[in-house]
C-alpha cells in the first residue's frame, strides 16, 4: 500500500483543475502564466474542460439561444463548440471581458487581459470550492492514519466545534458546511459510541472510497503502492465513485485491463497515455478498489467494461445493497455509484453540466 500522508505536510494544498473555451492560442498562454503567478491558498493547473473544478469561458465567443442554454463558440482547433444549461452548471463559472450576450447574468467576471483580476477571480473560486478543499483534507488525514486499525466511529472537532462524523461501520463520512481546511488540519479526533455516529442537520455525506479518491486526485505525491510499477495489474470491478469522476485516460485504462491484465509499461503502450498521467489514474482507481496485483482477486469473468460510458454489469450499479467485504491485500472501501456520465449529441457540439 502507499506510503501514509507524512504529519510534516499538514498544511498541504491542493491542486484544483481549470477548464478554459473559446480562448485563442494566445490568449490561453497569457492566462496560463497569470495563473502560474497566482499566490492564493490552492495550486492551480489546466485541464481537459470536462474533468475541470470551475471553467473560464470567453464572454466574446458566447451567444444565448434560448432559455438559459448558453453556446460557446471554439477558439482552439481542436475544441468543439459548446452547449451549457445554465441552470444545470454544478461547478464555478466565470466569464472573462467583453461579454457578448447584453442580457447575460454573470456572477464572475474578470479581465483577461489584468493579472490582478485574474487572481481575484481565482480567490473566488476557491471559496466556491471550500467543500471540495474541505473533502482534500479529511482524505489526507484519513491516509495519515492507514496504519492504524480503522473502526467505530469518530468525531473531528475543532474547539468544542464538530466538523466531521467518520462512521467505518458504514464507510460514511458526515462533512458539516462550517468545516473549513484549515479547522479541519488542526482538528481533534474523538472515538466515540455507534449511537454517535448519526448524520447531524445540513451535513453533506460521502463515502470512505471518495475522500481518498478526491486526495489522490488532487496532491502532487506519488499515491502508487510500489508493487504497481513492477507487478502485473489486473482489474477487479468498477470503481466505488461517482461516474463523472472517472476522465477519458481512466476509462480507457479500465477498459485495457478488462481484456486482459497487464504491467504498467505494457499498459502504457496499449492506452498511449504518458507514464506520469497513467500512474496516477492508477493511483486513482486503486483507492476505489478498482485494480490488483493479486490474481485471486481479479474479477472472474471480468466485468464488460467496454460499455463503460453508460452500461456498467447490473452488479455493480446503484442497486447494490452491499459491497463485497475488504480483502486483506487491498485497500478498498464501500461506496456506491452515484451517477453516469451524459451522452453528448451528434454533431460538432458537446453538452456539459
């Protein structure tokens, strides 16, 4: 298993992904290094539009075409012209000047061409992102306690505030709306009995699997276990998180090793994802139980992942009553899909949400 989260990184950071559309070359450039020189509380970095935290869209490229549906034209060659419903958006959105739509709500705005703009809009964002910064934290603390045995349940709190309920029994974590990273770095843990282990009022719920996952996700450290990089891999069933988590490189990871197991270099040359981006999805599909380095545990039949855009084995989808126990070689925790990935539409236009 991975090495724990070091207590000497307790102040850690994490790293939040940006989507950017219909920016030209160099105006993608520009921003880029602004970001660089950003000195907020998060790391910032680009990344595929999709499998970003908060996207930045150019306001001149916008149009509306009825409703809330916004269009957004492409300023990339590669990038396809753009459908969002507003009112589905489930992450930050900012839109940098001019705005072309008059009649176009923006609640962030920025000047592209202003670093100081940039930046405060970046600070925004972060503070959009608190639950995702929140759920960063209790994954490290919770890989800083690997070694010890993990059960019952336990409060974090924070000067007489309660933050989080872990509750192992379930594999739940209760994350209070008040937890901020930093209460939650210097928090206290308190075994306490089952009877305490309830969802207070307002508090979001997630799983074990999750949290981990959201660290491995997002820290620089190399989460691998070393037997990863020499041993042959072999895949064990779906990953135990949301649908929408997994990106394009992952689920073709998965899908290469439904059809047959493999090591991590021969599984580079089958999915040509580059070393360092395929050893951290596998990182990622680890701590959702996902892959082995032990036969015995290997899936028999393997699951049919081919269809994994929407089609995942009745056995593994949300009508699961329980997951399968915790083997003793690998780290895996109960959770549940939650949600499936939606189809884009023909054409040369793609739907996000």
């Amino acid at each position: 298993m991975a090495g724990p989260v070091p207590a000497g990184r307790a102040q850690e950071q994490p790293v939040l992904w940006l989507g950017m559309t219909g920016f030209a070359p160099a105006q993608r450039k520009a921003l880029e290094t602004s970001i660089g020189r950003a000195a907020g509380s998060c790391r910032w970095r680009l990344s595929p539009f999709g499998d970003a935290d908060g996207w930045w869209v150019n306001g001149a490229k916008c149009s509306l075409t009825g409703g809330n549906r916004l269009k957004i034209g492409p300023g990339l060659p590669t990038e396809h012209t753009l459908r969002l419903e507003l009112g589905e958006v489930k992450r930050p959105l900012a839109f940098a000047k001019p705005l072309a739509p008059n009649n176009l709500e923006a609640l962030c705005l920025f000047d592209p061409a202003d670093d100081q703009s940039i930046h405060q809009a970046l600070q925004r964002f972060e503070q959009w992102l608190l639950p995702v910064r929140a759920r960063f934290v209790i994954g490290a603390l919770l890989l800083q306690r690997e070694s010890e045995e993990r059960r019952g349940i336990y409060h974090l709190s924070q000067r007489g505030t309660l933050l989080a309920v872990l509750d192992f029994q379930q594999g739940q974590v209760a994350i209070s709306p008040r937890a901020h990273p930093q209460h939650l770095w210097g928090a206290t843990w308190e075994r306490r009995p089952t009877a305490a282990g309830q969802t207070p009022p307002g508090f979001a719920v997630c799983t074990v699997t999750e949290l981990a996952w959201n660290y491995v996700r997002r820290t620089d450290r190399d989460m691998l276990p070393p037997r990863y990089r020499t041993a042959a891999i072999y895949y064990r069933h779906v990953p135990r998180v949301p649908m929408n988590w997994l990106r394009d490189s992952q689920l073709v990871l998965l899908r290469e090793l439904s059809t047959g197991s493999g090591t991590l270099r021969s599984l580079q040359e089958r999915t040509r994802v580059p070393p360092e981006q395929l050893a951290h999805d596998l990182a990622c599909l680890f701590y959702a139980g996902s892959v082995t380095t032990t036969p015995e545990l290997a899936s028999q039949p393997p699951d049919d992942v081919s269809n994994s855009l929407g089609l995942w084995p009745e056995s593994a989808g949300p009508g699961e009553q329980s997951p399968p126990p915790r083997p003793r070689l690998d780290l895996t925790a109960p959770a549940m899909l939650e949600r499936r990935p939606r189809r884009p539409p023909d054409g040369d236009e793609l739907a996000l949400s």
